[in-house]
C-alpha cells in the first residue's frame, strides 16, 4: 500500500506539502496540490484513519442522544445540529435510545472508550449524577435545562414559557383551560405541569383531571385527545398543547367534527413547526433549531480548545400569535 513518502516522491513534493493538501491546508500552490491529487488517484491512495486519530487524538465525530428519530420536535434539533457539524467537517453519530437508561450509556461509553469527541443529549432519562461522571472523558452538551452542572447545556426555562402561554389565554378571556402533553414524567413536561398547576391555583380556575391529557406526541393523538373532548360531560374552553403537530392534528379533526377553532375551542401549541405556521396555530416558539445550532458550537469550541468548564446557555422564547386563540 502506498505511504505519503511514496507520493511525495512521485509528485515531486516534500512530505510535508503532501500531509497539508491531505490536511487541506490553505498554503499550498495549487501546482503542487494538483500533482499530489493526481498521485493519489493514480496510486489509489486511502488514509488509515485510525492513524489519523491516534495521531490528532480526535476522531471528527459526536454522538447525539435522541430519544426517537420520527417526532418532529427532536428532528428540527438535529437539523440545528446538523447544519453546524457540516460547516464544521464533523461527522454526526444518531444514536436512537427509546429512553433506555443502558442504550444511553452505550453512547457515553463511547466517549470514554474515545470513540468520539463529545455527545449532545437532546434528551434523557439519565440523572445529572450519571451524565457528570462521563465528563471526565469529553465534552457533553445536554438540550436540557439541569443546573449549575459539570456538563454544558442549552435551554429554554419551560417553567416561564408555559405560563407565558397560560397567561396569554387567560389575557384573551379563557377561564377553563386543558393541557395536553408528551411524556408524563419526562424532566421538561414535569416542570410544565407544575406550572400549569401553579398557574391555574393561583387564577383560581380549575383543572378537572381529565383535562391534563398525556402520551400526545402525533397527529394521530391529536384526533384522539379531539374525539376524547367530544365525549366529556363539561370541556375545556381552550387548551395549551406541547407540541404543534398534536395541535394540527387535533385542529384538523376539530373542523371535521364542527368544532370552530377559536370560537368553541382555542388552541396554543408549542414549538412553532412548519405544520401549525400553515395551519395558523398560535403556538409558543421555543427555538428549536437554535437550540441544535447552540448545541454544536458549545461542544466544537470545547472540543477544540479542550475546554471542559461547563456553559449554560438560555434561549429566549416568545409567543407568535396566529388565529387559533
């Protein structure tokens, strides 16, 4: 197999000028660069990237954590993400969990067995005690609010950003308000329960259970949550639902059922996805994709000046109102 020697010697350059056009190195004559590719080619020449790693002690990757590869509010991340790491030349490794703690850790072991550079948990079941004993091994970048932790993190503060919402509801005139969610006892929806709770002790309004409805995360569920109003005795006004494609599917089979949306039941959702923008959904943006863009910056600049110090980064959210409140 040919080495760069060999190359060197065929294209009539220095083994250095051959390691920078492999580098691409900005400082190379483009006479030279050319004879180089043209030996490579011609000796059909492949770096020994393992080499390469042993060698930078880099491998130009990161694992990203994500839970499910399907649901649009991870998707719009991971297109962040993904914009960042191909400006950047890194390679993005999916790893899909399904929220399995020992799936999880695989991806963490990877970083210590360096494999990787870092991981960017866009969300987890794992406790902030079991992420902090990885990052003795690299960079970790949580999409998650955790607090003053020993890995980075960006953020949106859930708390606030719901009751922003709620408050905007109760602004319009709405005094008996539905909530729908993702996951029960995820880390995120748990603090937005507790501020729905909180916000509506304090408005003295009530919350019949049956008004919290979980396990929202499709259209599909959307239709479901929509033929489960239908059926109650005495429903909500308004509802605040945690993800826009669940509010397009539920809007959708609300104007099959002849519900009016605002006029019988006003909607806000949670994300400002491409689906409710064309739907008209008054929606909570809460920086999805900046939130994946963020991410990758934390992690490359920590990674390239092998910085471990953790940042933590808040986005702004913000309420983009619409017609369907």
């Amino acid at each position: 197999m040919a080495n760069i020697k060999e190359i060197a010697r065929m294209a009539g350059v220095s083994v250095t000028t051959v390691s920078r056009v492999l580098n691409n190195h900005p400082y190379v004559s483009e006479a030279k660069r050319t004879a180089v590719l043209n030996t490579i080619e011609k000796l059909n020449y492949s770096r020994n990237m393992n080499a390469v790693h042993l060698i930078t002690g880099r491998t130009q990757a990161i694992a990203v954590i994500i839970p499910y590869i399907n649901l649009f509010y991870f998707s719009v991340i991971i297109e962040g993400l993904a914009q960042e790491a191909l400006l950047a030349q890194y390679r993005l490794i999916l790893c899909q969990t399904d929220y399995q703690p020992d799936e999880e850790i695989k991806v963490l072991e990877m970083l210590r067995n360096k494999e990787i550079d870092g991981v960017v948990i866009v969300s987890t079941s794992m406790s902030s005690d079991v992420i902090e004993e990885y990052t003795a091994y690299g960079p970790i970048v949580v999409c998650q609010d955790r607090g003053n932790c020993q890995f980075s993190s960006v953020y949106i503060e859930h708390y606030s950003a719901f009751r922003s919402g709620l408050q905007y509801l109760n602004d319009k005139g709405y005094r008996r308000i539905g909530y729908c969610e993702g996951r029960q006892h995820g880390s995120s929806s748990s603090i937005r329960q507790i501020a729905f709770r909180d916000f509506l002790d304090t408005t003295g309004q009530p919350y019949p259970e049956e008004w919290m409805i979980y396990d929202c995360v499709t259209e599909e569920d959307g239709v479901r949550v929509l033929h489960h109003l239908l059926q109650m005795k005495e429903r909500p006004d308004a509802l605040i639902i945690s993800g826009d494609h669940v509010a397009a599917g539920l809007i959708i089979e609300a104007w099959k059922n002849g519900i009016r949306i605002p006029e019988d039941l006003a909607v806000i959702g949670f994300d400002n996805q491409p689906i409710g923008r064309t739907l008209g959904l008054t929606t909570i943006d809460n920086q999805l994709s900046e939130m994946g863009t963020t991410a990758f910056r934390i992690i490359y600049d920590q990674i390239q000046n092998n910085d471990r110090l953790p940042v933590h980064y808040k986005l702004e959210y913000r309420i983009i109102e619409r017609s369907t409140v």
